[in-house]
C-alpha cells in the first residue's frame, strides 16, 4: 500500500544446527554474536542468550548505538575495533561471507570467528535454534522458551505481535502518508488492547511460564514508552 514501511529482506539467511540439517553446526566457542543494545531485535537474541546460559559458548560483540552507510561500528571498542574479530565496521564480516553484498547490514548476526564471516542475520531463526538446537550446553534450569506443545500457539501469537507491534512501531514511524500512519497506529493499539487483555488474567502470553514471545513482545514495549521515573531522575524533577 503506498506510503507504507516494507522492511528490507534479509540478506544471510542461513541456520546453525545440531542435527545436520545446515552446513553450520552448532560448536562451542566456534561463533560469535554481534548485537547492538539499540536494536530491539538484537536484544531479542541478546536476552535469549542470557536466559538459557550460552554465554560460555557463544561470545557477543557489542557494536555501539552510531552507525551510517557503512553499517554498525565498534566505536565503543579499544581501537574501534571488535577484539575478537578485529574489525571496525559489521559490514566487513558480511562481505568476507558475501562477495559484493548489497543489502542491508543488520544485527544481530552471527559471525564465524575463525573465517570472520557471517553464518546467519535470519533473526526469528536464531531465536528458534538457540532455544532447539543448542540444548547440549544451556544451563541447568533453563526455561524452555518453545515448549513443543505450545509452538502452535507461540508462532500464531509471535506473528500478530511482530505485524502490529514490532514491524508496527516502525510502519508508524516511517510511513511516508498521512493514510498509511493510520493504518499503522490503528493496528499498533488495537493489538496492545488485545495484549493487556490478554495479560489481565495471566503473567505470560503462552502457558505459565515466559516463552520467546514474551521476549518478542517485551523488547518494543520497553522502549514505547520512557518510564517516567528514568525523565524525572534525569532531570531533577520528581
């Protein structure tokens, strides 16, 4: 529809997997995820990480929240340089794994350490597979995050939220008609009402303990709203 945000395809979609079924196997200490604290889906992955405890097998590179044309810059960095991957700009990793690429440089992305190239940037995949294929080294006690008996649900609710709340958020704020701005705003709150409805009985969307749509949901609700403690705190006021 004119003047609506169409969010760009990804450019790396590939999987890392236990059983197989990718060209790249899930191995300790063999990638490295890139996942800047600006990018609400980065934190997506960022939080699943934490949660089921792959911080041992799985070290996270932390761009800063500056970037341009030439991508995501580890300007935070000593030297402005990753210090395991020992380089300045993201987009270098996505050339070493694509000759030439030219779409968009995104995180969170994981990258090969040892080749330097980016295996995936397929986000809800990497989710997925941390929670499902890298089951060998996830803490003691770590919550199941997809449940097999849930799944259905998970991706039907996940769904809605990413087209009205995630991706919605951003079809407000880069619409480019006053018409697709609407439509947009109007699917954004319809789908809160839903959501705070659904809440009003039970602590998490799915089941009776947090799934990945919990942590889908809670990145963009996060930053919708500044809590109003961290403005009055900031500026003196109460």
């Amino acid at each position: 529809m004119s003047g609506e945000f169409v969010r760009e395809a990804l450019g790396v979609q590939e999987r890392i997997t236990a059983d197989g079924s990718s060209p790249w196997p899930v191995e300790a200490g063999r990638y490295r995820l890139v996942a800047a604290r600006a990018c609400p889906w980065a934190n997506r992955t960022v939080i699943t990480r934490r949660l089921l405890g792959l911080e041992p097998v799985l070290s996270l590179g932390i761009p800063g929240p500056l970037h341009d044309e030439r991508s995501w810059r580890f300007h935070n960095d000593p030297g402005n340089v990753d210090p395991v991957l020992g380089i300045e700009w993201l987009r270098e990793a996505y050339e070493k794994a694509v000759p030439g690429y030219d779409k968009g440089v995104t995180v969170p992305a994981v990258v090969e350490v040892a080749s330097g190239k980016v295996v995936t940037n397929a986000y809800r995949e990497l989710e997925f597979d941390l929670s499902t294929q890298w089951t060998e080294f996830h803490r003691p006690g770590a919550p199941d995050l997809w449940p097999v008996d849930l799944r259905e649900e998970i991706s039907a609710l996940s769904d809605e939220i990413f087209h009205d709340v995630n991706n919605g958020v951003y079809k407000c704020g880069f619409a480019t008609t006053q018409e697709a701005y609407s439509r947009a705003f109007a699917a954004l709150f319809a789908r809160l009402d839903a959501l705070s409805e659904r809440l009003a009985g039970q602590r998490y969307l799915v089941g009776d303990t947090i799934t990945q749509v919990d942590i889908r949901l809670f990145v963009t609700l996060v930053r919708f709203e500044p809590p109003t403690t961290a403005t009055s705190s900031a500026t003196g006021t109460s």
